[in-house]
C-alpha cells in the first residue's frame, strides 16, 4: 500500500497560532499564582460598606480570576462577532 501525500507541510508545535497564545497565558498565569501565594499576610478590605479582613493571596486570586472572566467574555464576544460577519 502506498500512502497519498496531501501537499501540506508538516508544521511545527511552536508555529500553531492557538500555541503562541497559550504560551503567554501560562507563564503568567504562573508567575501571577506565585506572587498571590507568596503574599499571605492578612489586610483589611473595604467592600463597599464593609470591612472584610482576609489574607491578601485570597483578595489577589479573587481580583485575578475577575480578569480572566472579563477576558474570556471579551474574547468570546470578539469572536461571535466576526463570525457573524462572515457567516
């Protein structure tokens, strides 16, 4: 048997667009997870009206996990309106 060749060239792991995205992602997400576990000190919070008093690691992984919400949305958002576009 013989294999049919397709004309495409083989592309390397690092050359995949959705790879060069999550290359960046991940070594910040882990250089912001090491700066929120290394500050454990505990600090008061205003919440509006209240006064909360917690460990800044649990008031920084709260504001972190905030803004891969807003991006993920942004992203989502960004992307079903292109495709609208095309469609």
């Amino acid at each position: 048997m013989t294999q049919e060749t397709t004309g495409k060239a083989h592309k390397s792991f690092l050359s995949r667009p959705a790879v060069r995205r999550l290359i960046p992602f991940t070594l910040i997400t882990a250089i912001a997870l090491i700066f929120i576990f290394e500050n454990r000190s505990s600090v008061e919070i205003r919440l509006l009206i209240p006064m909360v008093t917690m460990p800044l690691w649990g008031a920084l992984l709260i504001a972190w996990a905030l803004g891969i919400l807003a991006c993920v949305f942004t992203v989502r958002r960004r992307s079903n309106r292109h495709s609208r576009r095309h469609g």
